[in-house]
C-alpha cells in the first residue's frame, strides 16, 4: 500500500483522464528502457542482433529515436538477462527510464558548449549529455554523496566519456565560485522520488512524508538558485525531478521566480500525450502563471512520472 496522504496529494493533482493508467502503473512491472551508446558504437544493429541472441526483445521509441537517441525498451521479464549482459558491462548500452531520457533530450546540449550537471550521480543523465555533444566541449559534473561519486566516475569511464571532468562538491556553493558561466546547466535535483514508488516494494515509499518533501524542497530552493547563477546570461537551465510533489517543482521554480531577475520559461517541445502543464495553482494559491510552461510527465505503463522546467536567463 502506498501512503495514504501521498496518494490523496497524487489524486488532487493528476488530469481526471489519465488518473486511472497513472494509478495503475503504481503497481505495474513496466518494461524496460535501455539506450545504445553512440560513444561506442557507430550503429545499433550489431548490438540489437547480439541482444537479440540473448532472447531480447527490443522495440524502438519513436520520440527518442526522432531525437537521435537510439532508444528501446524490453518486456520486464528480460531485465536480467539485459542487466547481465556483455553489453551493459562493457558499455554499449545504458538501462535508463525513458523519463530520465528526456531531460537530457529537451536541455539540447550542443558540440562547442561548457554544460553543468550539477546533481550529476550515478550519471545517466551526464552521460547521455556527454553523447549528445559528441564527446566535444566540456562538461563539469558534481555531485557530494562520495560513494555516489565514485560510481558515477566509474560509469562515466565505462560509457566511453571523455569531455566530463567529476567534483566532488556541494551543488549548492557551484553558483557562487562559477557565477554565469555555463551555456546550459542540467538541475536533476535530489528529490523525494515519488515516481518510484510501487505498491509491490514497500521499501519505495517507506521514507516518504510531508516533512521529507519539505526537507527536499529547503534544498531544492538552494540548489536552483545556485544553479541559475552559475548559468551565463542567454544559457538555458533543466530542473527536474522524479517527484510529484508541488513543493518540490512549481513551487520551487516560483521561488526562483521571486528571488531572481532575468528568469523566463522555456516552451518544451515534445507533444507526447501523458506530458501535462505544471499547476498554476497549490493549495488554493496561485503560482505564477510561468509554472503553465513547465510540463508534468504522468506515469504510464511505459513512463515514470517526472518533473520538467526549462529556464533561460536573460
Ligand atoms: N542526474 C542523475 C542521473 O541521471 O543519473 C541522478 C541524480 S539524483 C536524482 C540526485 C543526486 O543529487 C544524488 O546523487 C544526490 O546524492 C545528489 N545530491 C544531494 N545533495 C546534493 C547537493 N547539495 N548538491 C548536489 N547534488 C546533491
């Protein structure tokens, strides 16, 4: 069972025509989404042959593949036999959610750029970043948990990236030692996680509370901030999370709102039907009508639930 407040939070915020496949995928085993490696591999067909050869089933994502990432995703009873394969050890391909995908995708990093991720382990999300520049420009990649940080320097190595250089840092200082200096900055902020939650996984949801949302939001609130000033004048900001909670996304990117000059929302241009405008308004008070701009992913039996917010500054 999954918390009795979190779900009633859930219920008053998710469209009326997508509660019910939302609700459910709460207790779905959903497939699986992987990526083949363009830092590795110059086409996808000797590695779809090789997993096919293993019993994989793998079936294309359009919006991914239309993005130039070569995206799949497998029945959930393969997950082992994909997670154990050569290829995931050796790099030629990476398990991510497609949501986690579309951060990267939408924040469009290009070949020339110096980008920020400034919450940056285990690195997926650097990784497909690092892809899309074509291992070219720079990317700086924090991240303070150490154990954290050793993996993502390990899965960085593995995935063949080479324009990543790691630190191990608080996020919430980067904005002030690197003031405007990043052409885009990836904010995948540390979040509550309630897109993990699964009715079958008691241990997903068994931290969750109020307070720990509000715990989550206190340091949110820093970390955009920072990652805002650390953003050069015409650069684009991510800030995402798996979370639903409003405190930990429109909220927060009101708080920017109010705190900084220069602030404007992006428009986020993927037209996939479980991808809603964020809330204009929290509890019967109204957000600043920017927050429409952002977008919420609700989950579906083949996406987890996400965050998004595309920023620029002036
Ligand atoms: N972007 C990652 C990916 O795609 O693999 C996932 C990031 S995860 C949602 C959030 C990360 O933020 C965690 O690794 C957590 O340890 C880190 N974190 C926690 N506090 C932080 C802080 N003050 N500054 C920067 N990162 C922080």
């Amino acid at each position: 069972m999954l918390p009795a407040e979190f779900l009633s939070r859930f219920e008053m915020t998710c469209p009326s025509d997508l509660l019910a496949d939302a609700l459910a995928s709460f207790a779905a085993k959903e497939a699986v989404a992987f990526r083949i490696n363009r830092l590795k591999v110059s086409a996808p067909e000797p590695v779809l042959a090789e997993l096919a050869g293993l019993g994989i089933e793998c079936a294309p994502v359009a919006w991914a593949q239309a993005a130039g990432v070569w995206a799949y995703t497998c029945p959930q009873e393969q997950r082992e036999t994909l997670t154990y394969s050569l290829a995931a050890s050796v790099g030629t391909i990476y398990i991510q959610s497609l949501s986690s995908m579309l951060a990267p995708i939408l924040l469009a990093p290009r070949p020339e750029e110096w980008v920020l991720d400034l919450a940056a382990a285990p690195g997926g999300k650097t990784i497909l970043l690092a892809e899309m520049m074509g291992n070219q420009g720079k990317i700086s990649a924090v991240e303070p948990v150490s154990a954290r940080y050793h993996r993502l320097k390990a899965n960085l190595a593995r995935m063949g990236v080479s324009n990543t250089q790691t630190y191990l840092k608080d996020g919430r200082v980067v904005g002030s030692l690197k003031p405007d200096s990043f052409d885009r900055v990836m904010l995948d902020a540390p979040c509550s996680s309630e897109s993990r939650f699964k009715t079958w996984d008691p241990a997903s949801c068994e931290h969750w509370s109020p307070a720990k949302v509000s715990e989550c939001a206190k340091k949110q609130k820093r970390l955009i901030l920072s990652a805002f000033d650390a953003l050069k004048p015409g650069g684009v900001l991510m800030y995402c999370t798996c979370s639903f909670a409003p405190e930990e996304n429109e909220l927060i990117v009101d708080h920017l709102l109010k705190k900084r000059e220069g602030v404007h929302l992006l428009p986020l241009a993927l037209d996939l039907p479980n991808l809603r405008p964020g809330l204009g308004e929290w509890k019967g008070k109204p957000l600043a009508a920017a927050c429409l701009e952002t977008r919420r992913v609700w989950p579906t039996g083949e996406m987890d639930g996400f965050y998004l917010a595309l920023i620029g500054k002036a």
